[in-house]
C-alpha cells in the first residue's frame, strides 16, 4: 500500500514530524528523514493489523497563503 505523508521539521526538537492525512495514528517522528520514514512504515504496518483503514481525509497538495 502506499500512503502520502506530511512532513515537518521541528526547530525545537531538531527531529522530523510526519503523519499521515485522515489516518488515525498514523505518525511518528526521526533525527533523519530515513529513520522517520522506518518509523512511519512500522506505525502503518501496525495499524493495519487492525484491518483497512477508514481514511477520512485525501492529501491534495499545498498553498501558499500571503498576508499583508
């Protein structure tokens, strides 16, 4: 299966934060972005032990947002 996930540097942290969209559970953290995605693939697959998920939200891109 394969999944989108959202990923976020934390300044305070110094670690990588990613989730998946709509999948409850599903997101983990790393000091790499290879450690991160390791441990995104072991929270999935853990989940899905429970049966298919019921995603409630789809991924559909970014947007730049400007203020004044």
């Amino acid at each position: 299966m394969r999944f989108t996930a959202i990923v976020e540097f934390c300044k305070d942290t110094g670690l990588y934060v990613g989730y998946v969209p709509g999948f409850a559970g599903a997101h983990s953290q790393g000091e790499t972005l290879d450690e991160l995605n390791k441990n995104l693939v072991e929270v999935i697959e853990m989940l899905l032990e429970d049966g298919e998920p019921y995603l409630n939200s789809e991924f559909f891109g970014t947007q730049q947002i400007v203020t004044s």
